[in-house]
C-alpha cells in the first residue's frame, strides 16, 4: 500500500512539474500585464494629485501609446530576423528601471516626461514575445497557445488592477515599485528560457492539427484579419479612455482609487472568463455574428456609464465591455498569428493598430472631459463602437477582400 501511495504521489509531482515547465513561458505575460496595470492604475491617481488635469493626462497617455505605435512593428520585424528571446528580455529590463525611477517624480513635469518611455519598452516586448508563443513547438494547436497566453496577461490585468487601488491607498510609491519587482522576474523567467527555434524552423515544428486549421479559406483568413484589426482599433480607442480618463470621474466623484480596482477587475475577469470559453472550442472561427453582438454589448455598457454615477450599474457596464474587449482581443491575436510566415511582423501589426486606438482614446476622451464635461467621453466611446461596426460591415461585403492575394502563409 505504501508502494502504491509513493508512486501516486510520485507520479503527481512529475505530471505537474512538466505542466510548470511547459507553461513557465507564460508567466511573464501575466508579469508584464500585473506590473503595467498597477502602474497605470498609479500614475493616473499620483497625476492627479500633483494637479494634473483631464487633458494632461490623455495627452501623457497618448504620448507613451505614440512611442508604442510607432516602434511595435519595428521590434517585430527585428526579432524576425535576430530570434524572439533578446528583445523581450532587454526591454523588461528596461521597463523595470522606468517604473523602479518613476516614484522619485517630485513634480508633474517629471512625471509627464518620464511616463511616456515606458510604450517604448512595451513595443519592444510584446510583439516579439507573441510571435514567440505563437512559434512553441509543444504539440499543442494555436487557439490553446493563444488561449495560454490571452489568460496568462487576463489575469495578470485582474491582479494589477484588482490590487493596485488597495497599495495606492497605502502609498503613492507602492504601485511603482510593485511593477518594477514584477517586470524584474519577467526579466528573469524570459532569461531561464531555452532559445527559441527560430521561425523558418519552427514551421516544420508545427502540430498536425496546426497543419490543418491552415488549410482554412485563404480569403476568409484575410477578411477576418481586416475585420478583427478594425474592431481592435476602435475598441482600443474606448479602452484608453477607461484607463486613463476614467480615474478622474471617480476622484472628482470622491470614490477611492479601490473602486476604480474594482471595476477594473470586473473588467478583466470578465475578459479572462470569455478568453477561457474562445480557446475551448472553433465554433466562433470566421463568425461574424460573434463580433457584432459583443460590440453592441460593450456600446450598451457606455450608456451605462453615461447614465448612471452608480458603481454597481458601472461594475455591470464594465462586464459588457469585458465581453466586448475578450471577443475583439482573441479574434485579433489568432488572425494575426494564424498560419502567417512573418509572425513577428503580423503580431507588430496586431500591436500597432490597437495601440493607435490606445493613442487616440486618452487624447481626445481627455479633451472632452476638460472641455465638455466628465460624462461626455463615454458618448464619445459609443459612437466610436457604433463606427467601428459599421466599417466592419463594409468589409464583409467587400470584393477588394474576396480573395488572398498578396498574403504569406507558412504552408504555401
């Protein structure tokens, strides 16, 4: 009998040591996502203690999303040439260093100044690292690895937000040096990584069940990957709003910075939830009917937010958007990803196009809030969903996307 209990528990240790080992390279995405939303969560709060307006901090949040516009694709380009693994471990070293320095800002002008340079480590990392998870040669099909991933920076995204209130409540400093520890082990967890093959490799590495999900339409792939990059554009643009123009509504409100946690971690968990859902079945695969109810879902939760100063209707507000926000971002990330040569590149293209939205949503949600009045960006993020819809819809009807021309997959 003791024989038998030693080989079970025996057994136990080894089938869950190879499951840390094959998902470690996850954790950094959960590591980078936690330290990112707390930070954020303080900069904004701190931001607006040392008297920083609505405008001052769109235009803050702008200027770091800018760097991160314009530097995403060429980081993911440059890890196509020289491997995944040396760009995503320089640049959460230096996002570390940036966070590490950032509670050390005495005045705004510091701030403002400092804060921006933490989208260009961000544009260095991402990019390279998704085309990383999507080039893992271990058996499993992409919508698992993608899944892995998507709930790996969730979570990450819920821990940030759902603590950085609570830390911010007990010092401005604490946000900071969290996401300067936090990113510090990314550093360490991307670093014990074996090198990854590099991707004229990792094709013949792929899973048959990789193998056969490319022999999907060329031309829906296309669509879809159009569809998908203009619905993460818009959605993105209303996500910046709530990250940074949001906090200001609940200070002027008198709420403490937990709430606006809280809701952010509604937010997320809803997102985390409906990550868990896409990567357990195919059903959604090409279904636009999917992206159009969960657009009009987060629409409704902007009304909300317009209508009401109630966190309760607002924690409902932000489960629609949640639903809105997973749908959009795993759609994005798997037609990115999916069956192309130049991962690095698409996954650049990926993180371009919704960090344009990230640009965008600050600067001018925060001119309206200044200008207009507190409530007024939230109508501004319904239209802009309603917009975006409406040239999703175009493309589907498209001819110009009826066929594949012009794209490059792994298995031609």
């Amino acid at each position: 009998m003791a024989s038998n209990d030693h080989s079970f528990h025996g057994g136990w240790y080894i089938q869950n040591t190879t499951f840390f080992r094959r998902n470690l390279i996850f954790l950094p995405a959960l590591l980078m996502d936690m330290s990112t939303s707390a930070a954020v969560l303080g900069m904004t709060f701190y931001a607006s203690k040392l008297g920083a307006s609505p405008l001052v901090i769109g235009i803050t949040a702008s200027a770091s999303t800018l760097l991160y516009v314009i530097f995403s694709r060429i980081f993911g380009r440059l890890s196509d040439r020289i491997g995944r693994k040396r760009v995503p471990q320089i640049a959460a070293l230096c996002f570390s260093i940036l966070y590490f320095s950032m509670p050390h800002c005495k005045n705004l002008t510091q701030l403002v100044i400092l804060f921006p340079f933490t989208g260009l480590t961000l544009s260095a990392f991402w990019p390279p690292f998704e085309a990383w998870i999507a080039e893992l040669n271990d058996g499993r099909p992409l919508e698992k690895r993608v899944r892995m991933f998507n709930l790996a920076w969730a979570c990450g995204v819920m821990i940030g937000y759902g603590t950085g209130g609570y830390i911010y409540e007990l010092s401005y400093m604490i946000p900071f040096y969290f996401a300067g520890v936090g990113s510090f082990i990314a550093v360490t967890v991307v670093t014990s990584q074996p090198k990854p093959l590099k991707q004229i490799v990792s094709v013949e590495g792929q899973s048959q069940s990789d193998n056969t999900e490319l022999d999907a339409q060329v031309h829906l792939t296309k669509k879809f990957l159009y569809i998908s990059w203009t619905a993460i554009f818009f959605t993105w643009i209303t996500l910046g709003v709530l990250r940074y123009i949001f906090p200001k509504l609940i200070s002027v409100l008198e709420m403490k910075p937990s709430v606006f946690g809280l809701l952010m971690l509604v937010w997320a968990g809803t997102q985390f939830t409906l990550f868990f859902i896409l990567g357990a079945t195919k059903r959604w695969h090409y279904k636009f009917s999917m992206l159009l109810i969960l657009q009009l879902l987060g629409c409704l939760g902007f009304v909300i937010i317009y209508l009401s100063n109630s966190p309760i209707f607002w924690a409902f507000a932000l489960m629609l958007f949640g639903l809105q926000t997973g749908m959009i971002y795993f759609s994005s990330i798997y037609y990115s990803l999916h069956g192309h040569a130049d991962k690095g590149n698409k996954s650049g293209w990926h993180e371009c196009i919704l960090s344009s939205g990230g640009f965008i949503g600050p600067f001018i949600g925060g001119a309206l809030a200044n200008y207009i009045n507190l409530k007024a960006p939230y109508v501004f993020c319904a239209a802009m969903v309603i917009v975006g819809l409406i040239l999703q819809i175009s493309l589907i009807r498209s001819r110009w996307l009826s066929s594949g021309k012009d794209m490059k997959y792994e298995n031609n």
